[in-house]
C-alpha cells in the first residue's frame, strides 16, 4: 500500500551530496580555464562549466527517490516521486548557491580571475569584442545581492523542474511495485 | 477532496483524473506546466520569429542580431500570438485534461456561465477602468526599486520601437488582436483556470491567489512591471473564484491590455515616453481609484451572495 512517508531528509541529504559533486565539478573547470592559454578551447570549456553541474544536479531526484525507498521499501506514486525530486532540486539549487558564496571567501580574487580569463579568450578570438562588455556586465551582476538572488531564482526553477521530471523517473527505476512488498 | 462541479457522483478509481490517481498534488501540476508552458512558448515562438525573420528576407544568417525581432514587431506578434495561442490556451485545456474528470475540463476550467455572468462581466469591465490610476500608483513604486542602468535603457529602447510603430500605419484591430483578445483568453486560461484551480487543490483559496499573482507578475519577464502585474494577477484569480466564471477575468484582461493599446496609440507621448520616468501620480486619483474599486467589489459580493458559486470552491487543502 502506498503511504506518503516523510522525505525531505531523502530531499536534504541527496541534495546537500549532488550540490557538493556539482560545485566541485564546477570549480575543477573554472580552475582549468583560468590555468589555460586563451583561445576558442577555453571558450568551449567554460561553456561546459555550466553543462557539467545542470547535468550532475539534474540526478538529484532520481536518486533522492532512491534513497527515499531504501529507507521505507513502499510503493511510490509517480506524483510522490516529482514532489521528492522537486525538493531534492531545490535543495540543490540553495546548496550551489551557498557552496558558490562560500568560495568567493576562501578565494576572493576567484570571480576576478576567471573573468579576466574569459575576457583574455574573447578578446583573442576575431570579431568576438562586442562579447567583452557582456561578459563584464554578467560577472558585474553576479557580485551583486540582485545578481545571486536571480540567480538563486532561475536555479529553483530549472532545478526543480528538471528533477520534478528524474524524480518520476526514480519512481519507475527503483521503487518496488505494489505486488513486490505485498509479497515481502 | 477533488473539484467537481457534480459533487454527489462518487468517485471512483475510473473516473478520476490522471493527476490523482498518480498522486501529483495539485500545486506540482500547476507550478509544472507554468514553468513547462513558458518554456515551450519562449522556444518556440522564438524560432518561429527568426524562421519567418528569414524567410521573408528580412534576417539573413550574416547579418543576424538579436535586435532583430524588436525592429520587427509584426513578426514578434505574430509569432507570440501563435505560441500563446498553442502553448497557452490549446495546450493548456488538453493538459487539463490531466487534473479534470472525464468530461469536465470546462468546468475545471471554469470556462461555464450562469445568469449572474454578464453583470460580472459589466462589473469587470468598469471595475478595470477605475483601477487604472491603482495600477499607475503601484507601476509608479515599482520604478522606485534601484534598476540598473543598462536594463532601464534595454526597457527603453523596446518602448521606443513600441511607440514606433503604434504610431505608424498599424492596422489598429489586429494590434488589437494580439495585444489585447489573444492574452486575455489564452493567460486566462493559463492563469485563472489551470494555474489557479490546480493551486486551490493544495492550498488555501487565498494562498491559491496570492501565488498564481506572483507567478502571473514573474511570467511577463518585465522586472519594472514585476509589482502591479503580480497585483492585478491577484484581483484577476480573486474575481474568478468570486464569481465561479473565468469571463470577468477575461473581460478585465481585455480591458486592461486594448486601454493601454489605444491609450499608447492615441496619446503616445503621455502613456510611452512618461511610462519610465517614474512620475507619481496625482493621490487624489488614487484616492478615488480606491474608493470605486471598493464599491465595485462590494458589487461583486452581492451579486455573487444569491448563487454563492464562488464559495462553492473554496475548500480545504489536500491531506498530506
């Protein structure tokens, strides 16, 4: 029978693991592209920056439901499991943020460099120097209270709703169909 | 408990919706398709403007900017009335058909009408004129928030092109079609009917319209709007749930978006050129503002106290 047991600490705990890997992956690149020589490959990386932690984080709900039916073994609903995922994204979501203003403690020039850095690429590539300014302006805006509250907002939304869609997805992976525990 | 508008018919696993047989709670399903709606309008009424950006000459691959779409408004309406009318009102009712009971999508929808709808109707339309003033006040306090320069100016420019081409040789009507029919029923629908009775399925009625206010207000991606269009989304989902009708909110809707149409094309340099500056508008209008729109709602009251079909869905949120 299905039973809408508690699962925000499914929610907390897978989130607060994803959001670590995520950030983690995050700054591994940023890293290599402040490291690297400028040009058209430190573009591409930097690009894949935001790629690699919307792709680690998008599993956050799977395995939140996961997690969620090894501690109670009960039959999910699909619906159940976009709820969890959406929280376990969320949480993801905050966790990145506050991993992300943590950093800028332990290494305050962080932000600077890897503007400059990105701003060195564009410049070397041919006909991109309108790019210039907008990338000023982007890093300008992420300092910002507004900067990382609009960001903090876009990263619930996407979040949430890419892991409302894995959380189901969960559900069809690993939860055990009303006949598996009726057996048990 | 489940919406129905035959309450006495039980309910069995058959002929409930998809969404509760499923146990999708009914704020997943509407905070979901806001999000997926929008999505899907952005995109794709954003490749349909270039594709016919392009196929018509006007855009070519070499010369392409990101300005183009605002130097070609016609296109840009074009292209967001068929995204409004696809992903916001006729994706919209076959979604429903996801949260509704077999048969019932106008009725969850609240898409119906009784002999109390035409007055609410009247009610909306004078109701939305008389709470202009309201509605400059809150644009007004808005403005007060400290916007950078540049989004201020990006505003600007596409204000500028705006009164461009409304004064130019427009074909009123169709402005008026896509400014002002195509939102009003496809938002609604969007808005006052999924959104809404999905969120009133989870949560308290007033909790139900303070949220699909602010998401209405967030849905406009016009941060110096962000304030009365929130506000007016929340007077919008109240009336709806007053009168039992999506039509007020749709009247009201229409009314709201032609006004400013006409306004803007009649009086450009008042309703444009000023619509950024910021200036506060005479308190003794707002004061009177205030008062008809009391009474107006007042109105609303007795009219819908006879039927009471607004009450009818107030209920209490879902257990657990």
């Amino acid at each position: 029978m299905e039973q809408n047991n508690p699962f925000i600490s499914s929610a907390l705990i897978v989130g607060f693991i994803i959001a670590i890997i995520s950030s983690a992956a995050s700054l591994f690149l940023s890293y290599s592209v402040i490291g690297s020589e400028p040009g058209t490959s430190t573009m591409i990386m930097m690009s894949a920056v935001g790629l690699v932690s919307c792709l680690i984080g998008i599993f956050a709900g799977m395995f939140a439901v996961r997690h969620h039916v090894k501690m109670f073994n009960q039959p999910l609903a699909m619906g159940r499991g976009a709820v969890i995922g959406l929280t376990a994204g969320a949480f993801v979501a905050i966790f990145a943020t506050a991993i992300s203003l943590l950093w800028m403690l332990i290494d305050p020039a962080f932000t600077d460099k890897l503007m400059e850095a990105m701003v060195r690429s564009m410049e070397s590539i041919p006909g991109a120097e309108a790019q210039v300014d907008a990338i000023y302006e982007q890093f300008q805006s992420a300092k910002t209270f507004a900067g990382q509250a609009k960001s903090l907002g876009i990263n619930l939304l996407v979040m949430g709703a890419l892991n409302a869609i894995t959380g189901i997805l969960g559900v069809k992976f690993f939860a055990p169909k009303p006949a598996d525990t009726d057996a048990l | 408990m489940q919406i129905s508008d035959q309450p006495h018919t039980p309910l069995t696993t058959n002929n409930q919706p998809w969404a509760d047989r499923n146990g999708f709670p009914g704020w997943v399903m509407g905070l979901g398709w806001a999000i997926g709606s929008f999505a899907l309008f952005q995109i794709v009424a954003g490749i349909l403007a270039v594709v016919i950006l392009i196929s018509t000459g006007r855009l070519t691959l070499e010369n392409f900017n990101e300005n183009a779409l605002f130097e070609n408004l016609d296109v840009l309406f074009i292209s967001n009335s068929i995204g409004q009318i696809l992903f916001l009102g006729i994706l919209t009712i076959v979604i429903t058909k996801l949260s509704a009971r077999p048969g019932q999508i106008s009725g969850f929808l609240r898409l119906k009408s009784d002999s109390a709808t035409m007055k609410n109707v009247g009610l909306a339309f004078i109701l939305l004129l008389a709470i202009q003033p309201l509605i400059y006040f809150f644009s007004w306090l808005n403005l007060q928030f400290p916007f950078s320069e540049s989004y201020l100016a990006f505003e600007s420019a596409q204000l500028k092109i705006l009164e461009n081409y409304l004064t130019g040789d427009h074909v009123l009507l169709l402005t008026l079609f896509h400014i002002a029919v195509v939102p009003a029923f496809c938002e609604e629908v969007l808005f006052r009917g999924y959104i809404l009775r999905n969120f009133e399925r989870s949560m308290l009625p007033i909790t139900a319209i303070i949220l699909s206010g602010l998401i209405f207000g967030l849905f406009h991606v016009r941060l110096t709007q962000v304030i009365p269009l929130a506000l007016l989304g929340m007077l919008l989902a109240w009336m709806t749930i007053r009168t039992g009708s999506l039509w007020p909110a749709i009247m009201a809707h229409f009314v709201n978006n032609a006004g400013s149409t006409l306004f803007a094309t009649y009086f450009p340099e008042i309703a444009l050129d000023e619509s950024l500056k910021g200036t506060m508008p005479p308190l003794y209008l707002v004061g009177l503002s205030i008062i008809v729109t009391y009474f107006i709602i007042q109105a609303f009251q007795r009219i819908n106290a006879q039927s009471d079909e607004g009450a009818t869905y107030v209920q209490r949120p879902e257990s657990g």
